[in-house]
C-alpha cells in the first residue's frame, strides 16, 4: 500500500503580496489583513514569556501589530511592527527604509526584551518609586526628539544600538531590564566596575518583589492598531523617511571616496559587502589598537556599511591594500566619534 502524502501546510495567502512595490505603497493598513495570530511572530512572543517565567515573573505583556515599535504609556503591552509579520512586507521594508529593524532573530528579541520592559514599568507603575527616580532619573522628562549619546559613558547598559539607554529615564530602565532578562547573561561580570551596575542590582531587587504579585495595571487595549488604521504604506514611507533621512553631505563621506569608487566596474566587489565580511577583523583590531569600547567600534562599523551601500560604492584595486586603507579611514571615524563625544541622534 503505497504511503500517503504528506498534507500540505496551510499557509496564510494574501492577494496584496503579488503587487509591485508602487502598487503595493497604496494599500491601506486597515486591508492588509494582518494578524498576530498565526504568523511567525507568535513564536517568539511565547519564547519572551518563556523567559519571563525563567525569572519568576508572572506578567506577560500582550503584543498587536502596529505601524511601528510603540509601548503606549499607561499599557502593559506593545505593538511590533507590520512588516515582520510577512516576507513580502520586510522586502518592501528593506527597499524604503535600508535596513529591516528587528529582521532576524537576535536583533527581533532584543528589542522584544526591551519593549518588555516598558510593559512591565506600565503594569507596575514603577516609575512612580521613588528609588526608580534615584536611580533612573524623572520618567516626567520630556522626550526629545533626538539626543547626543556618550559613546565612552559607563553608566548606562549597552543593549540596543546607539547607545539608546542614554535617551531618556524610562529608555535607560528598559535597557537596564533587557540585559537583565536576557538568557544567560553575564552581567555582574560584564559590568563589574561600571556605575550601570547599580542599577541592575536594583533591577534584579525589583524583579524579586514583584515576581508574582498580580500588576494594578491590567488592561489590553490595543493603541494604535494596524486594523484600525486607514492610511496607505505609501503615506507610512514618506513621513518615516521625512523623519529619519540621513544628510546628503557627511563627513565620512569624504574619507570613504578615498577608499572605494562609484563606478560598478566589471566584477567589482560592493564595498558595503567588503566591510562587512572584514568586520569581525577589523573590529577586534580597531578596539585593540585605540583602547576603546567594542560598542562604539559596532556603532561606528555599521554606519560605514549603512552609508557605502546608500552611496553604491565598490572596491578598486587590490583587495588587500584597499582593507589596509579601510582601517586606517575608521580608526579616525572611532576617534572622530569620541573627542565629538557624538553627534545627535533621532528618536
């Protein structure tokens, strides 16, 4: 008797996910048909509360698909963006916007621990303790549109990128708690002798005292729904891209047309992939050589290949001596970075 056939997965099939990019820019969110449900995403979500539970902690944030990463103050919950949800939306993301935050699994539970941590401040109210403001500062602060990060700063943990614990209070609590939960972190060890660890013993304290006790705050609302918005991807892009275009003129721009040219060439090497096949290289190197912290080596090292992919550039010459020259143009970028003591940088 011959074996039957495997049954065939049921996949979730969207008429939307065949358009081109210029017609898919004018669907609106509320057609999109999205679900939490059912997609990729859940997984991951249930890996957070199993970390969660890990800690001791009874509270699970619940999760909805909005237009961005958003935790709405006053709700212990957040929202994920739309396009994780589906590939043919992260495709679409990657073209607008250069990059997919949060695309692979790492970086996406990163930032799940993170926003967890503005859930659980918002379950608890516990920015209104008073030992959370003497070791976080007001979370009354206005929140700025853009601050000026200190790449050489211990006092703050060094999670996300961009040194985003350094933004605001309730930030630098929800960083402090992503290293925190994180599994298998190391963290009395990775940061003996830094300030920040005062204030993960007063995270670990907390999360003790309130591991099981049920949050005052409980609602679900949803802020923001992707199901209940009615504007257009189209309409989306343009006001992200508004918000966070880079400059048309910077200075590395200089340094890295001395490296690498314009013109594609037959065979020639793309420099955004040249650098980061050199990264890990080149990142041990530059931290060695210049005594500095291997974050700011990342940070600086992801923008030049941020930057050579948006300004098309490609290796010329020997490959060799092209490398000797790219470390020698980031090494002063490092530098640059720290007497700067950074620019500023958009929320």
């Amino acid at each position: 008797m011959p074996a039957r056939a495997a049954k065939p997965r049921k996949s979730r099939r969207h008429a939307w996910a065949g358009l081109a990019d210029e017609d898919l820019l004018d669907v609106r969110f509320c057609d999109l048909g999205l679900t939490l449900e059912g997609s990729t995403l859940e997984g991951d979500v249930e890996r957070l509360y199993r970390e969660l539970q890990r800690r001791g902690l009874s509270f699970r944030p619940h999760c909805w698909l909005g237009e961005e990463w958003f935790s709405p103050d006053g709700v212990p919950g957040f929202a994920m963006p739309f396009y994780l949800a589906h590939p043919r939306l992260r495709r679409l993301e990657r073209r607008m916007m250069r990059e997919v935050e949060g695309g692979n699994r790492n970086w996406f539970m990163r930032i799940l621990r993170h926003e967890a941590g503005h859930a659980l401040d918002n379950a608890y109210r516990l920015r209104r303790r008073r030992a959370w403001r003497e070791t976080f500062g007001p979370a009354s602060l206005p929140y700025p549109d853009s601050y000026r990060p200190r790449p050489g700063s211990r006092r703050f943990v060094q999670h996300l990128c961009s040194w985003y614990a350094q933004s605001h209070p309730t930030e630098d609590f929800a960083e402090t708690f992503a290293v925190w939960l994180k599994p298998g972190s190391r963290w009395r060890r990775e940061y003996a002798q830094w300030p920040a660890l005062a204030k993960l013993d007063y995270v670990d304290q907390l999360m003790a005292e309130v591991a099981t006790t049920p949050p005052p705050v409980r609602t679900r609302m949803h802020v923001e729904s992707l199901s209940r918005s009615t504007r257009t991807l189209r309409e989306h892009y343009d006001e992200r891209l508004s918000r966070y275009a880079p400059p048309t003129r910077r200075d590395e721009d200089g340094l890295l047309y001395r490296v690498f040219s314009t013109e594609p060439g037959r065979k020639r090497l793309r420099a955004a992939t040249f650098l980061r096949r050199l990264r890990p290289r080149l990142h041990r190197a530059i931290a060695a050589s210049e005594h500095c912290g291997e974050y700011l080596v990342h940070q600086v090292m992801r923008a030049a290949i941020h930057r050579s992919g948006e300004l098309q550039l490609y290796v010329v010459g020997d490959p060799r001596r092209a490398a000797r020259h790219v470390q020698r143009i980031l090494t002063r970028l490092v530098r640059a970075f720290e007497r700067s003591a950074g620019r500023r940088l958009n929320l």
